[in-house]
C-alpha cells in the first residue's frame, strides 16, 4: 500500500514538474518576444544597449531626461534604463549586467532616495526574475527578496508569476502606440499645474543598510569602470523634508569623489508648478528644461 502511494506520489510529482518545465518555457518565449513595454525595455537595457550615455533610475529617472536634449547638445547617443517602481537593488543589478558587455561614456543614476525600511523594494525585484538563470551577476541583488530565491526560481513558471497580461500585452503592436518608448524615456503629460505637496516626515526613519551597501556598491562599480559618472536628486514640487536621505546619498558620493547634483531644493523648479505631472515627478515641458540644465553640466563634466 505505502509502495503505490509513493509511486503515484512520484508519478504526480513527475507530472507537476513537466507541465511546470513546459509551460515555463512557452512563458519565457512569449517573455523575450516583447517588442514593447516595461519587460521589453529591461530585457534591451540588460542585453543590447549600447548607448554613449545610460539614465538609471526609477520613474524619475525613466520620466524626466529627454534622449534629444542630451544628443543634441553633446553628440553622443543615449539610452534611458529607469524602470518605474524599482529601487537600488534593480539598478545596481541592471549596472553589473552592463558593464559586463561594454562601457558607455556617461552614466548618470538618478536616485530618490528611500533608505528607510520596507519590503516593497525587495518585492520589485520580481522585475529581475526572469533574467535569474541567463545573468548569474544579477543573483545577489534577487537572492534579497528571500532566503529562499534560488529554489523557488527552479521552477519554470515561478519568475513569470502575475505577469500573463503584461506579457501579452507586450507581444502586441497596439502597446507602441499605447504607451510611447523614446530610447527607453516615457513622456508625461499634464494640463494643469499640480498643486504641491507637504512632506513631512521630519524624524529619521530606521534604515535599511542593505539600501546604503547597494548604493555604495553602485558608485564603486560605476566608478570604477573608467565611465564619467554623477549621481543627481532631480526636482520635485514638495516640502521635502526628509533631507537625511539625501545627506546620505551625498555623503556616500563625496567619500567616493563622486559628484552629486541635488536639484530637491533648487529655487528655479520649485516655483514652477506647471512643470509637473504631479508633486514628484516632472512633465515633458519640465524635462525638456532639467535635461538641458544636466546636459550643460555634463558638457564641462566632458571637457
């Protein structure tokens, strides 16, 4: 009796693991397909890109730096890699991955800082999971989500977990039109100035030095990699008032002789409601104006 329960046990187990290989591996084609969309973009950043000049970031990063502004004004091709919602962890990953194909000549990271404690971060990191098995430098940045990563990720259908109808969606021709990519930069618009928003988490909050390391690894990387490289705190239409993350940041770069240009304050954008999309992130008008103030400096970061 306990002989065929085993045997059946095995004989579902069997079954369960192929259904579990095969269908893992038709969501993964469908995945590398996307010829559009948040996936698409993450997969070219990792694997083709080969910009003069890389954006990292988050949304900021992914919303505020127009490709033409920066072409235009230093001849040199650019790429835009920020990716909404995601955190130091992606960036210091989607850094490694990179570098280990070539060097590109500006590397600018847009941070906001969040060093304060929270899952959400580690969750995003879902963003990397199917590229877990193909990018081995990924690994130590998506074996943060739990300790517990890498045996989940030997299933085939795990890193594609949630994410069907964005697959889908990104095989279709409609999503180009939809959402438009310029060099991986997505335009904001908006008609009406934003009215601005009062911050006020004045105490430190507890901190996640798993935050700090990655960051500190990212500037030493970046660095290190012979690229010019800055690290900047674009605008934002707020009473900021949680400065000890940005004192972090900076502290961070000024230890690695890193320059660090913080625009949260900056007297300019923070009496400009009409340039934003909303409290935290500017609109295309807005980021046609922070690209060509960037682009200048970076002309005399080249020269």
């Amino acid at each position: 009796m306990l002989k065929k329960l085993f045997i059946n046990f095995l004989l579902v187990a069997a079954v369960v693991a192929v259904l579990d290989f095969a269908l893992g591996k038709v969501l993964r084609h469908f995945y590398f397909r996307e010829s559009s969309g948040l996936h698409y973009r993450t997969t070219y950043s990792m694997e083709k890109a080969d910009a003069d000049i890389l954006i990292f970031g988050s949304s900021r990063a992914n919303h505020h730096y127009v490709p033409e502004v920066f072409a235009d004004s230093l001849g040199l091709t650019f790429y835009n890699t920020g990716r909404d919602g995601n955190g130091i962890f992606y960036q210091a990953a989607l850094l490694k991955s990179v570098l280990k194909r070539y060097t590109p000549k500006v590397i600018i990271l847009d941070y906001a800082g969040d060093f304060g404690k929270g899952r959400q971060v580690y969750d995003n990191l879902s963003s990397l999971l199917p590229y877990y098995q193909s990018h081995p430098e990924i690994r130590q940045e998506v074996n943060l989500r739990s300790p517990y990563e890498s045996v989940k990720l030997l299933s085939g259908i795990y890193p594609y977990n949630s994410q069907l109808l964005t697959i889908a969606v990104g095989n279709l021709d409609m999503n180009k039109k939809r959402k438009s990519d310029n060099k991986g930069y997505v335009p904001l618009e908006t008609e009406h100035p934003v009215v601005k928003e009062y911050f006020n988490s004045l105490i430190q909050q507890p901190v996640d030095s798993n935050k700090i390391e990655s960051l500190r690894e990212f500037v030493r990387v970046a660095k290190a990699s012979g690229t010019r490289f800055v690290v900047v705190y674009s605008p934002l239409y707020q009473e900021h008032k949680r400065y000890w993350e940005i004192e972090i940041c900076e502290t961070i770069c000024k230890e690695a002789g890193v320059p660090f240009w913080d625009y949260s304050r900056d007297s300019f954008f923070v009496q400009q409601p009409d340039l934003y999309y909303d409290p935290v992130h500017l609109n295309h008008k807005g980021a046609l104006i922070f690209s060509k103030q960037i682009a200048s400096r970076m002309r005399d970061v080249l020269h």
